[in-house]
C-alpha cells in the first residue's frame, strides 16, 4: 500500500524506515521530537531499515523542508519505550499517534529548536487535526517526554508549537497574558534588561522601579502603593546605570491577578508584582 502523507511535505526520503506495518487504530495523538542533532541526515540516516536502531518518525522538520519518512498510514517506532521499566504512559501509543521529529538549532545542553521550524510544524498539526478531526491543543499534542523517560524535545517551546498551528489553522488565539504565563508557572528572563525609572530606600529597604516591568500608566513619582507591589530589591538585580537585569533569571510564579494583568516573582526574598504581558515577551 502506498504511503500516506500530508499535502503540507515538501519532499519525501525514499529510504526504507523502520515501521511497524499498517497502523490498525486511530489516530488520536502527535508526539512531538527533537533529533538531538543539528544535522537532519543524521537523524533520518539512523531510522533506516538495517541500521539497528528500530527508531523512525513519520515526519522530519527543518526551517524549511517538511519530509515524509514513514506514511501515516504506517506505524513508525517513535515513542514505544525501551523496555523494562521504561513502559509508556499511553498503552499502544505508536499504533494511535503520529510522531514528528523536528532538527535542532543548537546543540546540547540547550537542544534549540528555530522558530521557523516551530512555524512549518506548525502548518502540518494543523492539516494532521484537520484530516484527523483532532483538537489543536495539548490533548492532542504531547511531547515524548511526557509519554516515556526521556528529556526529548529538548529545549522546544511545545506552548508556542500549539499556538502557531492553531494560527496556521485559522483559529483564534486571544489567551490573555496573565492565564498563558500560568500555563508554564515560571518565567525566563533570558538575561533582558530593563529601564530603571525611579529609585527608592522605602522602609530601610533599597529598591528600584521600571515602568515598563511594572505595567500600567505610572507618573513620577509612583505612589507608594506602586512601590510596595512593584519595587525591586536591589539585592536582587545587576545594575549597569539606568538598567537592571535580574540575578536569577528563571523564577517560580507564585501568584496572579487577571484583573491587573500581574504576575508575582520573589526577588532577594520580596514578592515583586510584574506585568504579565512583559514576562511573556522576554
């Protein structure tokens, strides 16, 4: 039987995979892959029938190609386990999903994936959940790593995977700022820096204050009530003149307020409100 593909590939590797014949469940699932390599050949070289390896994937991805390796119609070996203790979290899970490896931007320890390679996924789960009658979120979509023990996809933003597909689909994404930082429970700083608009020793305490991380319309000088939701311990950031960036640049969310489209973060020990719109464009 011939190969089954989406209309969204761009070539087709005419090697024989790996599979595990013609698929006998539905499909219900896309798991999601990195290559953990920065060369796509690599990856699909070691899915060849005869290497050993007993691995495959229905389809690689790179910034601008989508390649068929294994038709849907096929089971391909992408997130069965390795055996032992090593028993996936979704019985049969091969038989009922389709596996898509993406290659990597950047090497280890990071394992990047490129935002253009996020955007051509993007138009496959679409076209997979439409042919499929599949909703485009994280029922659907899962990550290897949350079916067997592994740390695969690497450093892949799996959230911004769904929005882009449900954009490539023509879906809405309205989510507010605030519910989608709550999604990850954290957030990335990734060594930004901000402007310093005001400083302050309130109650022994030294803090600094950026308007554009705390939010909303602030004249000089902030009130005293913007200062003890939003003020910035010293202790807790690099200064370089009129710029802060903060010491710790992941932290844990630890409250939120819709209302005020505010996140909180402890900083040197004092919880510090921050605009969730913000936190999110870091």
């Amino acid at each position: 039987m011939a190969d089954l593909y989406s209309k969204t590939v761009t070539s087709k590797n005419s090697k024989a995979m790996y599979n595990g014949g013609l698929r006998s469940g539905a499909v219900r699932y896309i798991v999601i892959h990195h290559n953990a390599t920065t060369n796509k050949d690599v990856a699909m070289n070691t899915w060849v029938q005869g290497t050993g390896s007993y691995t495959s994937a229905h389809y690689e991805i790179t910034d601008n190609e989508i390649i068929g390796c294994v038709g849907e119609n096929y089971v391909a070996y992408h997130s069965g386990g390795t055996g032992g203790s090593d028993v996936p979290k979704i019985a049969n899970i091969n038989q009922l999903s389709i596996g898509l490896e993406h290659v990597n931007s950047t090497g280890a320890p990071t394992w990047g994936v490129s935002d253009k390679t996020l955007r051509q996924s993007a138009k496959l789960i679409a076209d997979i959940c439409k042919r499929y009658n599949l909703p485009i979120d994280r029922s659907t979509i899962k990550t290897h790593g949350e079916i067997t023990a592994t740390a695969c996809p690497g450093g892949m933003d799996v959230n911004k995977l769904v929005k882009y597909a449900k954009e490539a689909a023509g879906q809405t994404t309205s989510e507010n700022d605030v519910e989608y930082m709550r999604k990850y429970g954290n957030v990335t700083w990734n060594k930004k820096w901000f402007q310093i608009d005001e400083t302050a020793t309130i109650s022994g305490l030294k803090q600094v204050l950026s308007y554009t991380l705390a939010g909303g319309n602030i004249k000089k000088p902030a009130k005293n009530e913007v200062w003890l939701n939003n003020g910035i311990p010293v202790d807790g950031i690099i200064r370089d003149g009129n710029k802060l960036q903060f010491k710790q640049d992941q932290m844990k969310i630890v409250d939120y307020d819709t209302a005020s489209n505010g996140i909180a973060v402890m900083v040197a020990g004092y919880k510090v409100w921050v605009s969730a719109t913000t936190a999110r464009k870091a």
